[in-house]
C-alpha cells in the first residue's frame, strides 16, 4: 500500500487481510484444487488471490471481481500476467456472473467483503442459476454464527434457514480483529458454505418462506399468534387445528422448529394464506 501511495477506504470496507495463518485457513476451507474454477470477491491487495491461483494452478482459472479502480491496477501489476487470472473492475452486485465466468463450469467462490454487502451477496449466489459448488467468506461473527445455527439457540432464524435450505454451512475459523489492516469494529469469522445438490425438503418455497418469516418476525409470540399475524388461516381456530395436524403444540415457539417441521407447515398451511 506504501508503495502505490494507498490508504484504506472506509466506504468500500476495506480491511485487508494481514495473518497468513487465517489466509491458510480460508484457502483450505475453500479447498481449491488444481483446475477449479474460483470466483474471487474482493480481493482487495491481493491476500488472497496468490494462494488461489497457486491452487487452482495452469489448469484452472481465476475471475476476480474488485469495485476499487485504483486496487485493480496495482492487482493487473500483481497477476496481470497470469493467463489463468482475469480481472473485472465492477460491482458484485451488480456485475452479470454469467458473462464473465466460463461457461458449464463449477464454480468455488471465496470472498472477503465489506460486511453490508455480504448478506446480500451470499443470499443472489444461492439464488443464482450458476453452478456454484462451495462459497467461503469472510463475515461478522455473529452472522456467520447465524447461518450455522441449530434450531432452539438464539442465533437461530429466517437467516438460517435460508442459507441452510441451500447449503451445509460450517465456520471455519473465528478471525479476530488484529488479523487486519485497518482493524475493523467487530469480530469476524469464515464461513463455508458447501451447496447442496437439491434443497433438504421438497415443498412450495414461497409458503415455506412466509411461514419462516411469519414465525420469527414475532419471535416472542407463540407460532399460532405469530403466523395469525401474518395472514394464516381465517381464524385461530382453523389455524391451531392446522398447526397440531403436523404435530406441533400452536403454543410452540417459531425458534424450537428445524427445517422438515416448517416443510410440514408448508405443507398443511398452504391454502390457509390470505393473499
Ligand atoms: N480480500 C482482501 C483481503 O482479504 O485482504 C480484501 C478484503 S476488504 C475487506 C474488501 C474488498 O472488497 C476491498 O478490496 C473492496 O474494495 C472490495 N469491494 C467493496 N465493495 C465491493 C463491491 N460492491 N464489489 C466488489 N468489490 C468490492
């Protein structure tokens, strides 16, 4: 960074990585291997991209995607030169995927972002039609913990289960402050997120998320008050018999249901919703 004269911007939440033994760490959650396709995201001076190149070796190639003109040049000074490197000065969220990867090839993603963008972008990768097979990420603790969540804990909710009905979700290193430059405000963590080939339950995703919605948008309330709240059922009543006929208590909370329990839901409460 002294050298190209840099300094840190805040706007654009750059913390670069400093620890090589957590860049070890993120490289081996990532598990690129020689001849993989690896989206980078943010790769800011680069922390990361010379053990993914390494990795992914002549045979592979890596598309990195970094917002910050000036990063780009001191990044094409750094790999530029590399023919399994390619270099694109964009937006992640906004940037079409699908025109700068190769075409029907998996594709491992590995990111360090700005935190308030990472949710989003996780949620558009898992959403996406690309065939992502892993995504491993830097994140604020507590939202890492979040999406590894079981169900009955506090950090279990909607976020969890929308990560968990696409991927199987481990931390894979809890990353403390002093491992950046600057140092950020809070706690980080690396998730990695292994995609699953189809979702752990089979059923109408747009009810199944309303419920989830439903349930813990009012987390105190028991799931027959929280989901009458949120248009289910024409009255209590119809709405308590619907609940018990998948075998819950309409006094449980949304908090205590794994994913099979609120596909049960899905199933019985479908044509409950008042649209
Ligand atoms: N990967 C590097 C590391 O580990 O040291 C840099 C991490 S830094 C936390 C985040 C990087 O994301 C910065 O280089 C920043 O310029 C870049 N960035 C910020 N917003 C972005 C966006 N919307 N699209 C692509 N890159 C972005």
């Amino acid at each position: 960074m002294l050298r190209y004269g840099l300094t840190a911007k805040k706007k654009l939440g750059q913390n670069f990585l400093i620890d090589a033994h957590v860049c070890e760490k993120i490289l081996k959650a990532a598990d690129v291997q020689e001849g993989d396709v690896v989206l980078e995201i943010g790769p800011g001076i680069g922390s990361l991209t010379q053990g993914i190149l390494e990795r992914a070796g002549e045979a592979g190639q890596v598309v990195a995607v970094e917002l910050d003109k000036q990063l780009v040049g001191v990044l094409g000074d750094l790999f530029g030169s590399r023919e399994n490197f390619s270099l694109v000065q964009d937006d992640i969220l906004r940037v079409d995927l699908a025109a700068i990867l190769p075409p029907r090839r998996d594709v491992k993603v590995v990111a360090n972002l700005p935190y308030y963008i990472t949710t989003p972008v996780i949620l558009s990768l898992l959403e996406s039609p690309l065939s992502i097979r892993s995504i491993t990420i830097m994140l604020q603790k507590e939202v890492a913990q979040r999406m590894a969540a079981k169900p009955g804990t506090k950090d279990y909710g909607s976020l969890t289960l929308a990560v968990q009905y696409h991927a199987k979700v481990s931390v894979a290193a809890n990353v403390p402050v002093n491992c950046f430059l600057p140092r950020p405000g809070v706690d980080s963590a690396v998730a990695h997120l292994e995609i699953l080939n189809k979702p752990p339950v089979d059923v109408d995703r747009e009810i199944f998320f309303r419920i989830i919605h439903g349930a813990f948008g009012q987390r105190r309330k028991t799931l027959l008050n929280a989901l009458f709240a949120a248009g289910f059922g024409e009255n209590k009543e119809q709405l308590a018999a619907a609940i018990e006929s998948c075998g819950l208590s309409p006094s449980v909370r949304g908090e205590a249901l794994g994913m099979e329990e609120f596909a049960r839901l899905a199933e019985a409460l479908g044509d409950l919703h008042k649209l």
